[in-house]
C-alpha cells in the first residue's frame, strides 16, 4: 500500500513464486494502476533496508524504461503504427511518437523545399489520426484504450502545431514558432532523450507514468510549459497564478509527465 506514496504509478510490486511456504524476495516487474505491466531488470531483491531496495527499484525503473524507450525507437520503422502502438508500453509510445514526429519536422524544414515539405507532413499528421481513430473504434481492451486515449491526446497538438506552422509560413528551424515548441530528440552523445524547449534543455528522467490520461494542451498551457522550462533551465521556481479550479496543478503535474518526472503535490494551507 505505500508503493503509492513512494511512486507516481507504481501500484504494486510482482515478486516470484512462494518456495516452501517463505514469501520470495525477487522482484520480477512493476504494475500500475491501469495494470499494465513492465519487467524489471535481473538480480532485483527485496532484503536488507527497504530504503536500500526502494532505490534499487527505482534505479531499475530508469534503466528499464530506457531500454524500452530505445528497443521503440528502433521498432518504429519496421512495422506500421497502428501495429507498433499495440507492442510497447504507453509511456514509450508517447516518448517515441514525439521524437519520431520532431525528427520529421527537422527533415521538413532542412530540405530543398521547406514550405511544401511541411504541407506533406500536415497531411501525414492527419492520416495519422484517422488510423489511430479508426483503431479506436475497434474492439480493444482497456488498457490499450487507455493509451490509444493519450496518444491521440497528444497527436492532435501534434497536429495543430504543424497546421500552425504552415500558416505561419515557418521555413528555418531556427524560427521561434517551432522553437518555441516542446521537443524531443534521442541524443547519441548521452544514448538518453532530452526535452527541449525554446533554450531550455532537460533531460528526460524516466519516472514511470503508467498508462495515465494526458491533457489536452491549448495555447495557454504551451505558454505556461515554456515559463516553467525557463525556470528549471535557470534553477528557478514557477508560480501560475489564476482564479481556483483552472488547471494551475494539473497543468503543472502535466509538464511533469512530459518530461518523465517525478512530481509532488502539497497543499500547504
């Protein structure tokens, strides 16, 4: 019961098989909310100090994800979408979506012709949508329902940055209208995925998130994203501010999933 309090989206543990009646101490996977469920690494135990075998799941959760996250990336082109979405877990397809989709606005705006390069993309974005929407629509089981559900989420804002950029009629990626986006690359230097932002730059920690919905992202989340990004670039605190019930937290715990961290709420009044 305190998996909870310890991790955002850690419901419970999977140890191995009782021996001989004793309670095993081999920590198999983890398992959220929504069940699902990732293996974790080899050789994990729960002995000794639980704060000592706590941070070694936590460390394992990071090592996993990752390997997951790169196992995706590499995935990603040898199948079709709809097929590759129903492989991973939902967190990895979020992250792997978002960088596959920043890499091809990179390629669009770094070719010959940039402004019908991204008119192309536009409408692969929206060819997208409709095939995920058409999955949607399907016989599917919860879980994967669920993810479908983020991914869309995300998709659509996708979607609307590229209509936006067309619009605007955006030819460099130097051009603050995508600058100014949350984007993610898979760096090689570090083997690791940043975030970037603007100039802001993080790297993604890999908290697991299970398969937990998304918010869907208006303008004015993107300009809360992009303050709170300068803020962590520079060390520095954020303070939204606004009436009662409009989305300060939750567009906080929002960025939070975006970048893979962990995040703590405390009422302190």
């Amino acid at each position: 019961p305190h998996m909870r309090k310890c991790f955002d989206a850690i419901q419970k543990l999977d140890f191995g098989d009782t021996k001989g009646g004793n309670a095993a101490s081999d920590i198999l996977a983890m398992i959220s909310p929504e069940g699902e469920r990732i293996a974790l690494g080899k050789g994990l135990k729960a002995r000794g100090n639980v704060e000592v075998w706590l941070g070694a799941v936590e460390d394992s959760m990071i090592k996993s994800l990752r390997a997951l996250t790169k196992t995706a990336i590499g995935d990603y082109q040898a199948r079709p979408r709809t097929e590759w979405v129903r492989l991973h877990a939902s967190q990895v397809v979020l992250t792997v979506s978002q960088i596959f989709w920043c890499r091809d606005i990179v390629v669009a705006l770094t070719s010959a012709d940039p402004a019908a390069a991204l008119q192309a993309f536009e409408r692969k974005c929206q060819a997208q949508l409709a095939d995920l929407a058409a999955v949607s629509r399907e016989k599917i089981p919860g879980l994967f329902r669920k993810v479908l559900g983020a991914l869309i989420t995300i998709d659509v804002h996708a979607r609307d940055i590229v209509t936006g950029m067309v619009a605007a009629n955006v030819k460099s990626i130097d051009d603050f209208e995508w600058s100014k986006q949350l984007r993610y690359y898979w760096e090689e230097g570090i083997d690791d995925c940043a975030a970037y932002m603007s100039n802001s730059r993080y790297i993604y920690a890999h908290e697991y998130l299970g398969a937990s919905p998304r918010l869907v992202i208006t303008p004015l989340t993107d300009r809360c994203y992009l303050c709170l990004m300068g803020a962590l670039q520079l060390d520095l605190g954020g303070a939204p501010a606004g009436p009662a019930g409009t989305g300060k937290t939750e567009t906080t715990k929002d960025l939070a999933k975006a970048l893979g961290t962990q995040c703590v709420v405390f009422n302190c009044s």
